[in-house]
C-alpha cells in the first residue's frame, strides 16, 4: 500500500509538471483530464471514495470538456487573414 501511495504522489506531481510545462492548449487539456483521473486514484488510494468520483466527474470530465468547447469556438471566432493585409 506505502508503494502504491508513493507511486500515485510521483504521478500526479509528474502530471500536475506536464499540465504547466505544455505549450499547446488542447494537450493541456488532455494532461489536465489525465492529472484528474491520477488524482482520483490517490483519493481512492486514500479511501476517500466520494472525493474520488467528485474527482473524476469535475476533474477528469467536466472541466476538460469545457476546455476543449472554449478552444473549438474560439477558433471557430478568428477571420482567417488576408495575404495583402486586409487591403
């Protein structure tokens, strides 16, 4: 059990690394829902059962979810740029 608990803490501080140290948005996102799930494995880890699936809906799920609506409509928002500066 002390092995898996060390296991899970390296994890999500690995995890929690990648979230900042990514430059691209959208993997961001995907290592933000990837810390989430690493997270409610500690939680369960640490029997708290509950925290865990709170975890994993808002975490894991819904937060990311949301990220990735924002960027495909702030995307969809830019005008493409005309090659002769808009003349």
């Amino acid at each position: 059990m002390r092995i898996l608990m060390t296991l899970l803490l390296l994890l999500a501080a690995a995890g929690g690394t990648a979230v900042v140290l990514t430059r691209s948005p959208r993997r961001q996102v995907f290592a933000m829902a990837a810390n989430g799930l690493i997270l409610a494995l500690l939680f369960e880890t640490l029997q708290a059962p509950d925290v865990a699936l709170a975890e994993i809906v808002i975490g894991a799920v819904a937060l990311p979810l949301m990220f990735l609506v924002i960027l495909a409509s702030a995307r969809m928002d830019r005008a493409p740029r005309r090659p002769d500066g808009g003349r």
